[in-house]
C-alpha cells in the first residue's frame, strides 16, 4: 500500500483529496498545520520521522495546502500570498529531497495562465505572456510550482505531475467576497437574499464572460488518478471544457437558492475576459479523466451544504 503525504487536507480542496484517495486504498496521511507548519517550518521533521517509523517510505506528496482567495484578497495581501505559497512550495520538495520522496503533485491554477488570453486555454500557452495583475502573486506562486518540480526532478530525480485547476465550487467551500472565488461568493450573496426577503440582487457587469467550473468532487478524483500517472512536467488542465456565463450560473444558483427576486446587471462595473475556459484534451487521453458532475446538481449540493451549515460557514476567515 502507497503511502501519500497530503498538506492542506483540511481545507476545500484537500478533505475531498482525502476521501477519494482513502476510497481508492492508499494510506494518506494528512497533518494539520499545526503539527506540521509548512511556512514556519515547526513539526516537519518530528512528523516524518513518525510516519516512516509506523508506515515506512513516504511514496508521493500531494502539495494542496495554498493561501488564496478572492478579488479582495487578492489585492489586498499580495505580500502575504507570495511569501506563503512560495515558502510552502519549497519546504515540500526540500521534504521530498531530503527523504528521497519518490513524487510531488503540487496543485495548479488557472491563475497562472496570461492575463490577455481569451477563448480555450492550451497547456502550451500557460508561459505565453504576463499574468493578469489581480492574480499576479498568487499566479506567479503556481508558476514557481512547475519551475520547482522540473529543477527537482533534472537535480535529484524527483517525479511528478503537474495539473491546472479551474474554478472549483463544493461543500466546504470559502463562502464570502474576501476570501471566495465566484461561485462560493455568489452563493452567500442569493442565500442571505432569500433569507432576508429581499426582492433584488445587484451583481457586477451584464453575465455575458464565461468561465469554466469544476466540482471539488471531480477536481479531488483527477488529482488522485495522477497518484499512479508517469512522470510527465507538461501542465494537464483539470476542468470541464465547457464555458458557462456568469449570468447562466447566477440563474442556476438563484433557483437553487429559492431566491425569486430580480438579478440586476450593473454594467458600470468592469466584465472581465469575455471566455476563459480551459482545453481538456490532455486530461481525457493522458489521465483517462472526465467530469461526471453537471453544473446544475453540484450547485444544488453546494447550495443545500451552505445553508445546512450556513454559521459555521459564516465564522470562516
């Protein structure tokens, strides 16, 4: 039985990593930050040392722990974002070097193609020009990802993966505008509309750019099929393919919701890109994936998750 070393396997992304590579019979350990302090560097070593004396050999890393989030976020702690995803990264394959870990998967993003790209985002454009400058530190840590895995593995002959991730949504997810993505943030603003019996709800741009979105159910499932994928550095998109309008998706949110007020486009705000949405060639013949969750039941799960647990969601910072 593999043994798998998952960091962030609290969080969104990682709890779902987690059960899928539980269901699948891999052995994965997952230590909280505060045990194992991948930016501070406190518990690393001590935590290891444990793992290999009960289990042996670590066999794979799956780097999903990150600090992201929103717009806010975003522009508001550019610093902070940099430094800590940029000091995670390099513990984790310090980690794999010194302990001769056979494979690192660290979790890309589709932040971390150009900023002016438009229309299906091909892995052989993700070095094709800037990020965009509201994603720009968090993008760049990505980047700084692949740099990472291709030095580690020409220097010490550390293996890998690398898969770019698009916009995901699902239970745990973040749900408020500093720390949200897009669906999450839409969600809290049409539960707490029906909640408050309001009869409208204002939202930026006329819903016409289109996005690509990925269940964290499918996301999780992708990442753990690449457990067992040969070493290969060329970037695989993790999305569906198919580009849904922002508008579609706040209708489909609003029905789930039960919210039966009037949605007002404010076309003094800014759109954003027209399309960006990710090419899913690669994932289909290299890892054998394809999303099995459609739109419309993930956000109907994603929505009744919310407002089953709406105060604990709330609390989250």
């Amino acid at each position: 039985m593999k043994t798998v070393l998952l960091t962030g396997g609290s969080g969104f992304l990682g709890r779902h990593i987690l059960a899928q590579a539980k269901a699948r019979n891999y052995r994965v350990v997952a230590p909280r930050s505060s045990e194992f302090d991948l930016v501070g560097g406190d518990g690393i070593e001590s935590y290891v040392d444990l793992v290999r004396s009960r289990f042996g050999e670590i066999d794979t890393i799956i780097h999903s722990a990150a600090y992201y989030g929103g717009i806010g976020i975003n522009q508001a702690e550019q610093a902070t974002i940099f430094y800590r995803n940029n000091q995670m990264t390099l513990r984790v394959f310090e980690l794999a070097r010194q302990h001769k870990i056979r494979k690192v998967i660290p979790i890309g993003s589709a932040c971390a193609y150009p900023g002016a790209l438009v229309g299906d985002l091909e892995e052989t454009n993700l070095w094709d020009g800037a990020l965009h400058e509201s994603v720009e530190a968090y993008g760049s840590s990505k980047r700084m990802q692949l740099i990472g895995q291709k030095a580690y593995y020409k220097q010490f002959g550390i293996e890998g993966n690398h898969l770019v991730l698009a916009n995901m949504y699902g239970p745990h997810d973040v749900f408020n505008e500093y720390r949200g993505h897009v669906v999450g943030s839409l969600i809290k603003k049409f539960v707490d509309a029906k909640l408050n019996g309001a009869n409208q709800i204002v939202l930026w741009g006329d819903g016409t750019p289109q996005r690509d979105f990925i269940s964290v159910h499918d996301a999780a499932r992708a990442i753990v099929l690449a457990i067992e994928l040969p070493h290969d550095l060329d970037p695989i998109n993790i999305g569906t393919g198919e580009g849904t309008q922002i508008r579609e998706l706040a209708e489909i949110i609003g029905k789930a919701a039960g919210f039966k007020g009037e949605i007002v486009w404010d076309t003094t705000k800014p759109n954003g890109v027209a399309r960006k949405v990710l090419s899913t060639e690669r994932c289909r013949t290299r890892l054998g994936f394809q999303p099995e969750t459609s739109l419309e039941a993930g956000i109907g799960e994603t929505v009744a998750w919310y407002s089953a647990n709406k105060a604990e969601a709330d609390a989250r910072p």
